[in-house]
C-alpha cells in the first residue's frame, strides 16, 4: 500500500471519532470509567472492558481478584467466550461476577459455532455456566475467510441467534474476527439490506494493523460505520506480541530482541491510540489485578491522539506489519 492510500485509509476510518469530553461517573458500584454510546441501540458502555481469555486460564485467585479489581476501578463491560479455558472464564464469570453484580453490568460471550445446533448448545450451556438468564451481546466468533462466512451462515448460525434474541436469552448480536478484514466485509456484504440483524464487530486495533496492507482499520472500520455497527476494538497490543516476550501459564509463547513497547510505542500510545477510533469499548486481557488497573489508569488519562499523531504512531511501526511476525493471527491475504 503506497502512503498516500494509507494515510487516506487511515484518516477515513476517523471520520467520527468519539468526543474526548466524557468523564467518569458511578454507579451503585462506586466510580465508573467514561461510558460510549454502542451504537445505534441507546446503551452506553464503559470505554474499557475485561477480556475473558486471560481470566480462563490465571489461576482462580488471580482471575477472581482481577474481576473484583475490574469492578473497584469502574469497569462495567465483560467479555468471554464459550471456547475460553482450560479453567473456563465463563463459570469464573459465574462465580464471582453475576451472582452479585448481574444488573449493573453489561455481559457479552462468543461461539465457533459452524451450524445452528452447535450454536443453540453453546448459547445453552453459556446461559448455565455465567449463571445467567441472558447476554447482552452474543457474538459469532472468530470469522476466518470469506467462504468460514458463507458456511456459517448456510448452516444456520445467525438464524439459531436471531431465535435466541426473540426467546430473551440475548438481547443483542455480533461478530468477531482477527484473521482476515475480507471476512468481516463479507458478513457485512451478505447481511446488507434493510435492518443490520447485528449491533457489535470485534477486531484488532492498534498501530501495526493501521499500516498493514490488509488493515481492518482502513478497511473494515469505514464499512462498520456506514452500517452503523460499533465497533469493540482487541489485540490493541498485537496479543503481548508488542513486548519483548509473552508468557502464559508458565511459559514463554514470545520472544523478540526488537520489543514495540516500550522501544518505539508505549502501553499509553496503543490505549490512546485505539480510544482515539471511533470504538466504543477498547477490551483488554489482563490475568491479574495489576494489569487490569494500569489500563483503567490510562483509560482515565486519556487525550485524544488527532489525525497527524495516529499517522505518527503507525509510520514508527510500519516495518513491523510488513514483516508480519507481530500480527501473526491473520491470514495471508492476496
């Protein structure tokens, strides 16, 4: 992608970026972080949430002192998914999140699922494991390519949530995806035409995806908010690959002598840097409290990044998303 097409991309998907203006508030809770408008559906959400992966498989000490740290410091949005384990997040969910704080948050999960009954189970058994009589957003998840997209749909999965919703058990629907923005701009092409059966798109967002050549930034971001979907942005530090190394569960999934952070970004940069999007909630893994709270304390100190900061940001780490080893769950792409 030559500069001139990507500073052009990059600016586009901008367009509407959210007003830097919101403050805090609280709740019952106590103190809760600026909430964003999701969507169209007139609900607003805390501009931070708590990825579920991360609490599937710390251990349940540190996942059940994360979720209460995720509480204490104003974070109302929770994200999990059926697949997240080995200890599942979803029953962590279950045990220390909804018995107490069901009515004052906002619970998503997600599903692989391939046909219409595999997605009914999974929507069953998440319903039992969260300990919860419905989700706010039920999501299809991890779309790969174009054709993962016709499958699903042939199979029946959309049409098993949209049963779902009527039933009550989930009150809205999305999807999700980090391998290919082809993907997401298929879903979008095939559910084109009248009302959006869909409120949420997850994907990643961060500086590394804005100069790649297949940027779901420059490509997906635009198409969303034409749809008027909102978009949940992830991978906001490439899934740890932004760091010197990574390590989960004891052992070490990355190594780099190169780090992004803090050798050309900083953790703020990426926050900032995503926040500065027009995302309604920007999801963070975090497998203990401390991590948790360093993103809450920069989600407070939040400035907006203008146009000419993001572009600087993405043309420091451009040579990173030619080499393709920090974005390394998606797809090649021609």
């Amino acid at each position: 992608m030559n500069r001139r097409k990507f500073l052009h991309l990059l600016a586009g998907a901008a367009t509407a970026a959210p007003m830097t203006s919101c403050k805090p508030g609280s709740d019952v809770l106590g103190p809760v972080l600026p909430r964003r408008d999701l969507g169209n559906s007139g609900v607003r959400v805390t501009c931070l949430g708590l990825g579920g992966f991360h609490i599937g498989w710390t251990t349940e000490s540190l996942a059940q002192a994360t979720i209460e740290a995720a509480l204490e410091e104003g974070v109302r949005f929770f994200d999990t998914a059926e697949s997240y384990g080995p200890h599942t997040s979803e029953e962590r969910y279950g045990r220390y999140l909804t018995p107490k704080y069901r009515e004052h948050i906002f619970l998503m999960t997600k599903s692989m699922a391939k046909d219409a009954a595999t997605a009914r189970h999974d929507i069953e058994a998440s319903l039992r494991r969260l300990a919860t009589d419905h989700v706010d957003l039920w999501q299809m998840h991890s779309l790969f390519t174009p054709a993962d997209v016709d499958q699903r749909l042939a199979a029946g999965v959309l049409d098993e949530a949209l049963k779902a919703r009527a039933e009550g058990k989930i009150r809205h629907i999305g999807f999700t995806g980090h391998a290919s923005p082809s993907a997401h701009l298929r879903m979008l092409e095939r559910t084109a035409g009248g009302q959006s059966p869909f409120l949420t798109c997850q994907y990643p967002i961060n500086p590394v995806d804005a100069a790649s050549t297949h940027s779901f930034i420059g490509q997906v971001q635009p198409a969303l908010q034409k749809a008027g979907l909102a978009s949940l942005a992830m991978k906001t530090l490439a899934d740890g690959h932004f760091f010197r190394s990574k390590e989960q569960s004891g052992k070490i999934t990355w190594e780099t002598e190169t780090p992004i952070v803090p050798d050309t970004l900083t953790i703020a940069d990426c926050i900032h840097f995503a926040l500065s999007l027009p995302v309604a909630v920007v999801i963070t893994g975090a497998e203990n409290p401390g991590f948790l709270r360093e993103k809450a304390t920069l989600v407070r100190a939040f400035h907006h990044r203008s146009e000419e900061e993001r572009q600087n940001l993405t043309t420091r780490v451009a040579r990173y998303a030619a080499e393709g080893r920090v974005e390394y769950y998606k797809a090649k792409e021609t």
